[in-house]
C-alpha cells in the first residue's frame, strides 16, 4: 500500500539490548493507533512513506503519556519506525 509505514515495537533493557515484543505487540499498536486517531493533523501523505516515517516517530516522541511511559521511536527504514518500550 503506497504511503503505509510498518511500526515495530521493541522491549528496551537498562543494559540498552532490545527484544521484539510479541505478547503486547497489538496493545502497543493500539496505543499508536489512538493516538493517530484522536489527532486534528494528518500525517504527510507521501507514496514512498519516508516523510510519513519520520511524521510518526516525531509524533510518537512528542506525546505527553508516551514520553512519560519511558517509550521512544525512531526511524528504522525508509517507510518504518520502531518504536522502544520499557522492558518489564
């Protein structure tokens, strides 16, 4: 799908190793997709889903509630973001 930006969601470790999270992985996304939703502004819509990328990690770091969570998000690939949990 033009524009789509996958979301990978990551159990960060205080000895800064990650793991991929599975058993939360929809939680979290639907925390993301929350988060879109109750939005005024749009996302860019860019077909190759860079700058809409880059759009969503800067949306995810700028929320109050995740930031206060300890979560992060960062580009991980041309149309991805992975974003980082507390491990616990």
């Amino acid at each position: 799908m033009p524009g789509a930006v996958t979301l990978r969601v990551e159990s960060r470790y205080p000895d800064g190793s990650r793991k991929v999270v599975s058993h939360f992985n929809k939680h979290y996304k639907g925390l993301v997709a929350r988060e879109l939703a109750l939005r005024e502004e749009e996302l860019p819509d860019d077909p190759e889903g860079t700058a809409t990328a880059e759009a969503l990690a800067d949306v995810l770091r700028g929320t109050p509630r995740f930031r206060d969570a300890g979560f992060d998000a960062e580009v991980s690939g041309p149309a991805s973001v992975t974003l980082t949990v507390p491990a616990g």
